[in-house]
C-alpha cells in the first residue's frame, strides 16, 4: 500500500482543488475545429480569464448563415461588427436559438446581447451583456474592464425566459436590450426582466458610456444560432 507523504497545506490545497473547479463550473474550454471569424466585418475577443488559460480567439467559431450568424464555442466571447454602433435611446434585439440544448456542454450555459462597447479588442474594453439560460435563467454582466455584475451571484430565474424540454431539444429565446433615459432595461421574450440606473451602470470600474458598439456575447461551450440582430433609435 502506497501512503502519501506531505505537508498538512499541500494536503489540504489538494483536497481544495477540485472544490474550487467545481466552483468555476467544472468544464474546460474546448477548442472547436475549423475556428475563427468568416463573417466580413465582424472582430471578437474572448475574455480575459480564457486568454489566461492558453486560449485563444481562433478556438471558437463565427459564420454566416445566410443572414443568420451560427456561434460555436470554445472559450467565451463577445463579437461584434465596428460598423453596428447604437448611442442615446436604442433597443438592440437578437432572437437566439440553441437547437440542441447543452448539446456541449454538461450545463446550461448564457448567450445575450452585448451593447456599450468601448476600446473593444483591448485590454481596457468595456462593455455590458444581458445573456439567457435554456433553464429559465438570466444574467445582466459586464467589463469594465474587469468583470462586474448587476444580477446576483449566478443570476436569475424568471417565468419570461424559455426551458428546453431538455438536453437536445430546442429553446429559443428573443433578448432586447433597451438604453432609455436614465435607465437600461433587458428584455426576454417580450417581457421586462431586469431595469437597472444608468448612474450604477456608467463610472469607475464599469461602462465608459452606455453609446458603443453592439454585439453578441456567448458563454464557453455553447453553440446557437442568431437571427435579426437590428437596432432601433428610441
């Protein structure tokens, strides 16, 4: 019989380990074959915490498909055309399918609308996403440049957001974010979700502006399809 030798913290930084995976989520970013951007125009970054791990942009994949964009991850990412930029009163919606639910994962997993992108494909880009869960979740986060959040440790549950039936099946959900005023509402499904200041949104430590780029953010490990990404002016 084998007997381990060692110090009482290097026993006890072994028995952590895999309580602190458990608590990142327990799954690895994969790199998907054939990755990398194919739509004309568009530029993605992953984030930060992917990037220290070793990987890279080119691990997840951005094509067309006709005039549907098809998103496959890899290491979580925000994409976005520098062209598409919203300021003052807007709405930017996107209707997000995940044809088979968790097909990569062993988890559901978020995917949203990002506006409010500055200095994008920099380290100091700043930018806000409201992303949701085929579990009847969603997230309200941001970089600014580091990460903050404006919606609860892991979220939300709320009746508006779509469950799949379960892994495999279909779940769709339409998301809109909306800059009015003094306020940024998120909307899923047609129905109001999350309202947040302005004021708790924009200064030290989060958004330069709520005018910016927009986009789209994914979570690692996850594969949808986006349909009729437009802005409206309000």
């Amino acid at each position: 019989m084998r007997r381990l030798h060692g110090s009482p913290l290097l026993i006890a930084a072994v028995v952590l380990v895999p309580r602190f995976v458990a608590a990142q989520g327990g799954e690895a970013s994969r790199a998907v074959a054939g990755g990398g951007i194919s739509v004309p125009g568009w530029m993605g970054q992953i984030d930060p915490n992917e990037a220290s791990r070793g990987q890279v942009l080119a691990n997840s994949k951005l094509t067309a498909e006709g005039k549907d964009l098809h998103v496959t991850t890899g290491p979580a990412v925000a994409y976005w055309n520098p062209a598409m930029k919203a300021a003052g009163n807007y709405t930017v919606k996107a209707t997000f399918t995940e044809s088979k639910y968790m097909n990569l994962n062993s988890h559901p997993h978020p995917y949203g609308i990002m506006i409010a992108g500055n200095d994008m494909g920099t380290p100091q880009q700043t930018y806000l996403y409201c992303a949701a869960y085929g579990n009847g979740m969603f997230i309200v986060r941001g970089f600014g440049p580091a990460p903050f959040r404006m919606n609860g440790g892991e979220g939300e549950a709320n009746a508006a957001v779509h469950k799949a039936a379960g892994p495999g099946q279909p779940v769709t959900q339409e998301i809109a974010v909306s800059v009015k005023g003094d306020k940024v509402d998120c909307a899923i499904n047609g129905t109001v979700v999350g309202t947040y200041d302005k004021s708790a949104l924009v200064g030290a430590g989060k958004l330069k502006s709520t005018d910016g780029t927009f986009g789209i953010r994914f979570s690692h490990n996850t594969e949808a399809t986006v349909s009729g990404l437009t802005m409206t002016k309000q």
